[in-house]
C-alpha cells in the first residue's frame, strides 16, 4: 500500500483526505505547523510539524519525503498576512517540493481551485496557478485537482460565512446575490485525491471538481438556510456593491493583527468573479460530484450548527467590547488615579503604595485591552482578563470588602465580566 504525506492535513479539505485515505488502508503521514492543532486533529497519525513557508529550498524535502509514494497537497492560504506568504506557500515551496518529487518520481496530487489563471483579479489565484504551473512543468507525476466552494460537515471560511448568513433571523442580509457559485462536497474531493492516487486520473491532468448547476449566491445562501432548519427571510436587506469596498480594506485591517476573515478583498472580489469551472472533464472520467442537494442532505444538520453559526456574529463584538471595557478601565484609572487611590488610603494604605497599586493595575488592564486584538495573543489576553478578574475580587474582597454593597456594584459587575471572557475562549479556539 501507499505511503501518503498530506500538506494541511488539519485543515478543513486535509483532515477528510486524511480520514479517507486511513479509511483506505494506506499509511499515512502529516505535515502542518501547528502541534496543537495536529494532536487535535489526528493523534494517532505521524506528523511532521513544519512551516511550509519555510520549506521553500529542495533539501528541505528530502528528509521528509524518505519513504513516501505520494503527497496530497491540501495546504493553502487566502490572502497576505502575519502568519501567510502567498507566494512562499503556493509557489516557493511547490517548486521546492516539485524538484526533489521529480528526483525521486513521487507523485504530487495538488489542491487547487476553480478559475485560477495567471491574470485572475486576486493574489490568491495568481499564486495557485503559478504553483500548478511549476508542478507541471517539474517532471513529477502530477494530478492537479482544482475544486469550487468546498461545502463540509464542518464550516470554515467562505462556507462558514455563507452559514452566518443563513443563520440570520428574520431577515437576510446579503451582497452580490447574483454571484455565481458551484460547489463541491468535501468527500468528493477526497474520493478526487483517491482516484488520483489509484490511476484513474491521468498523469498531468488538470480537473475541475464542481457540480453540473450553477447558483447564485442568493440560493446557495437559502439552500443553508434550509438545511440548518431557519425560517425563510422575511425580506433581504442588500448591501450596496460599494459598502463592499470598505468592508474589504477593514477586515484587511485586521488581517495584519491576525484575524483571518473570510470577508477581506481577496474573498469578496473571488465572489465577484464567481467560482466556475468545466465539470465536463472529471465526468469524462469518473462520472459528476454530488449537487448541492445531495450535498447538504448527506451532511447532518443539528442545533449546533445553527448555534454556532449566530455565535459566531458575536465574536468580533465581544472582542470590541472586552478591548474597550479594558482600555477605558486603564484610561479611567490613570485619569482618576487620585480618587482610586483614595479608596485604599481609607483603609490604611500610605498614599504612595495605593497610587502605584492603581498605576499598576491600569497599565495592565490597558495591555490586555490591546492584547486581545491580536489574534494570535487572543487566548492568552482572554486568560490574562479572567485572572485579573479573579485578583480584583480576592484583593477588593480582602482589602474594601465594603465595595459588595457599594450601589454601584463595582465588584458584582466583575462576574458577568468573567463569564464572558469565559464563553469567548472556546469560540476563538482555533480550528
């Protein structure tokens, strides 16, 4: 049997490549960056955790491609930012990748995705041709598989938005209704990578992996909808095309601080584009994928999906709600530092320590209000603020236990705070 290295096999195509070829019988091998991440999604499998952005030389493979037949490559990033390098992910490391499986004759099959073309209006596709491209022209054995929107059991990024959408109550917001989509089921781009490696797709083939029927984003979101078991909209509520600009450069914005949104520029101008492609090829030889019917009926459809789907509108509000809550906690502190500190000299604090001690803890509750912007900091800030909390209600209970029947309720507000700060942790796990 084959041995398989699958690139971003935790991801949302990876991890069902990954369960399927071990579901074949074949022995298979990981790569991702993130350890916690791969345990998480695959304890018992070997892993090889590595940057592939950093693996852009052909001694960087050698090592792990000894003893592999094949690599699935399910890696892949949407847009720029702290933690991606399109070029390095999509075309650099391919190349690397594809001289030293040209040495050894290691078959790549290579995920990519519908409608990538060297003149395509976003970095993301340019890139994604340009590493087909380098595949096919390194003198591997290559299958290139290029799906549509990719609909899964569980949501990530374009289909984690369309579920957002869909989860509404009431009424529909929407933009770019008219865009045309085609999807794919996520088994059927696994069962794509299996035909692959068994030879039934030639070598050098490049294959659209998209159902017959095209959709407009409109039903494609009421088909959600539907599955997830909301009620139909009332009326919709259409954003204008060019709100879609601003949208766009502000979830850049916070691209930069980590926070990979699905709605930055490179996503909505895919959608403008439309995701297309020629399912004729693949049906030549395998026969069509599921339609998006099929798709969504395959897939089970509980009251947890929906939950998280309405969940998810409130992450970006609680965390711009805990970020300000900490900064004016810290500004007010400092501001007021005299009449804060007073509160401890009545009880016979010197008047130098309490102010330090106000001082002090404002400069905290400042750094974790800024903290908690950058994604990759989010659980720590998030762990700092309950801690905080916990300090402030042993310390004020120990020190002014008065404040518990102050009318105000500065330290019974604490809780409702914790309990927050509690309920965001999980939503901001990473996937």
């Amino acid at each position: 049997m084959k041995r398989i290295l699958v690139l971003g096999a935790y991801g949302l195509i990876g991890a069902e490549v990954t369960r399927h070829l071990l579901a074949e019988g074949y022995e298979v091998t990981c790569l991702g960056r993130s350890r916690r991440a791969a345990l998480r999604a695959f304890p018992d499998v070997p892993w090889v955790i590595r940057d592939l952005a950093e693996m852009c030389a052909k001694q960087d493979w050698y090592d792990v491609l000894a003893d592999t037949d094949a690599v699935v490559n399910c890696a892949g990033a949407l847009q720029d930012g702290p933690r991606d390098h399109l070029q390095a992910i999509h075309v650099d490391a391919i190349s690397a990748l594809a001289r030293a499986a040209a040495e050894r004759n290691i078959q790549v099959v290579q995920i990519s995705a519908a409608g990538v073309s060297d003149a395509a209006s976003t970095a993301f596709f340019r890139t994604k041709a340009a590493g087909d491209q380098v595949l096919l022209r390194s003198g591997a054995p290559v299958v290139i598989l290029r799906p549509g929107l990719v609909l899964a059991p569980q949501s990530y990024g374009g289909t984690e938005l369309i579920r957002q959408l869909a989860a509404f109550p009431l009424v529909q917001p929407l933009a770019l209704r008219d865009a045309p989509i085609q999807t794919v089921s996520v088994k059927d781009v696994a069962h794509g990578v299996l035909h692959a490696l068994e030879g039934r797709l030639p070598d050098r083939s490049v294959l659209d992996l998209v159902e017959p029927q095209t959709h407009s984003l409109a039903n494609l979101v009421a088909a959600h909808r539907r599955w997830l078991g909301v009620a139909p909209a009332r009326f919709t509520i259409s954003a204008p095309r060019w709100a879609l600009g601003g949208i766009g450069k502000l979830a850049d914005a916070l691209g930069h601080l980590g926070w990979r949104s699905p709605l930055r520029t490179t996503g909505i101008n895919v959608l403008k584009d439309g995701v297309r492609g020629d399912p004729g090829p693949y049906r030549a030889l395998v026969g069509d994928v599921t339609p998006l019917q099929e798709t969504l009926s395959g897939f089970e459809s509980s009251g947890a999906h929906l939950l998280k789907a309405r969940l998810s509108w409130f992450v970006p509000m609680g965390i711009a709600v805990l970020s300000l809550f900490w900064l004016l906690s810290g500004l007010i502190g400092i501001v007021s530092v005299g009449a804060a500190a007073e509160v401890l000299t009545r009880v016979g604090w010197p008047g130098w320590m309490a102010t330090t001690a106000v001082l002090f803890w404002a400069i905290v509750d400042l750094v974790l209000g800024v903290s908690i912007l950058y994604r990759p900091w989010v659980q720590k800030a998030l762990l700092g603020m309950f801690l905080t909390c916990g300090v402030y209600l042993i310390s004020a209970s120990v020190v002014t236990p008065g404040l518990w029947l102050d009318p105000l309720g500065p330290l019974v507000k604490i809780l409702p705070i914790m309990l927050v700060i509690a309920l965001m942790s999980p939503l901001l796990e990473d996937r």
